[in-house]
C-alpha cells in the first residue's frame, strides 16, 4: 500500500512539474455602440455591440460625443507578449465635440457598450468580453473660452476570465478617464482594462502513466486483502 501511494504522489509531483508555462501572446480588436437617453433615468441596459470605428451621439444643444473603437487600430497594436503582472490595453476613446455658439448649460446620460475581441495567436482561439457602462454629467458649448464637461461614469466587465488554448485570461475594468475642454482645447478620454493570464495545468504523457500505475497498484492492494479476508472467513 505503501507504495502504491508513493506512486500516486509521484504521478502528481510529475503533473503538476509537467505542466508548461505558456506566455501570453495575443491581439484584440473592438466594436462599439452608443445611446443618448437625454437625461433620463438609466433604463437599465446597455446598447448591443455596434460599429467598428466611432459612434457619434448628440448631447443636446450642438454638443457632441464621439465613441471610437479599435483604438489603437489591430495592424497598429501590435501583440502583447508575457504580461506575468496584467498588461492594460486601451480599446476606445471618447470625444468631447463642442457646440461653436450654444452655451446653454446641458444635463446628458449615455449608454455605450464595447465588445473587445481577444486572440491568442498561440492556439487561435478567440472570445469576446464586453465592457459597458453610462457616461453622465453636464456640458456647456459655446465660445472656445467657455466650451466644458464633466462625466461621471459607471462601468463593468464581463465575463471575467476566458480559457483560450492553454491559458485562462483574466480581465479587469479600469475607470474610464473623461473627455474634457480647457481654453477651447479638447482631450480625448480613453477606456481600457487590465488583462493578465494564469496556466492551465496540462499534464504530460509521462506523467499520466505514472498517476495510472500508482492507482492500479491501490487496486490489487485492495483486491488482495479483500481475498484474504474472504479466505478467513471461509475457515
């Protein structure tokens, strides 16, 4: 019995030593949809997948954001390779395009949903994870001295783990930074989340054939005393 169980662990010593550490190696790409609900309260869902490129929607008096996806385009991101600690990619921007007169004080709520598409290029394997939330706040257009907004927004991801080939990818949402104006300059805000991977455990043929002596070795183990103590009783 005794050895039995010394071959069972060694059988799992050997798996777990067995299993081969896979670098992250992949490409993503992204889509977008976006809907104003006009400063009503959030309806509770999120705008299905969309165009790949931008999204324009109005915000009421001239006042304009801009959702843009695959940013950095795939030919221009390039691929992202051994991310031990998570790598953060950015998927989207947001836009701010400001009336060129009206100034009048505007509350604004929009629902945007992006769907970012992640490739390992070791195995081919791709799935999708969607990133959605609400932008909210208030806009002001105008002359360039006086264009501004605020956002607010509210956001998640999910799911939150795919297993694609021999890795599970993990992903995480970072808060979305805000567009913004200052002077009549606009900057651009940008959606991003944190992705990093874990191995999956893929024991080699060796060590498959180990674990399975070590269990058929319980099994005579066990078959022999089980005949033994038949024999006494038969006496």
């Amino acid at each position: 019995m005794r050895h039995s169980r010394i071959l069972i662990a060694a059988g799992f010593m050997a798996m777990m030593a067995g299993s081969q550490m896979a670098r992250a190696d992949f490409v993503y790409s992204a889509t977008v949809n976006a809907v104003n609900t006009f400063g009503q309260a959030d309806p509770g869902t999120t705008p299905p997948p969309g165009s790949t490129g931008s999204v324009s929607v109005d915000i009421g008096h001239g006042n304009t954001l801009l959702y843009t996806s695959n940013f950095p385009p795939p030919a221009a991101s390039g691929t992202i390779v051994d991310i031990p600690g998570g790598s953060d990619i950015t998927f989207g921007h947001v836009s701010f395009l400001p009336s060129a007169a009206d100034n009048t004080v505007t509350d604004y709520a929009v629902n945007f949903n992006y769907q970012v598409t992640i490739k390992d290029l070791t195995s081919g394997q791709s799935g999708t994870v969607s990133y959605a939330g609400r932008e909210s706040g208030t806009v002001t257009g105008g002359p360039a001295n006086g264009t501004g907004i605020n956002s607010t927004f509210l956001f998640a991801v999910s799911p939150a783990q795919l297993s694609l080939g021999s890795l599970v990818y993990h992903f995480t949402a970072d808060a979305p930074s805000p567009p913004g104006s200052v002077g009549g300059v606009q900057t651009d805000g940008a959606f991003a989340m944190n992705v990093s991977t874990t191995t999956a455990l893929v024991p080699e043929p060796g060590s498959i054939v180990l674990l399975g002596t070590g269990l058929t070795g319980v099994g005579l183990m066990a078959r022999r005393r089980m005949r033994k103590a038949q024999a006494m009783t038969a006496r």
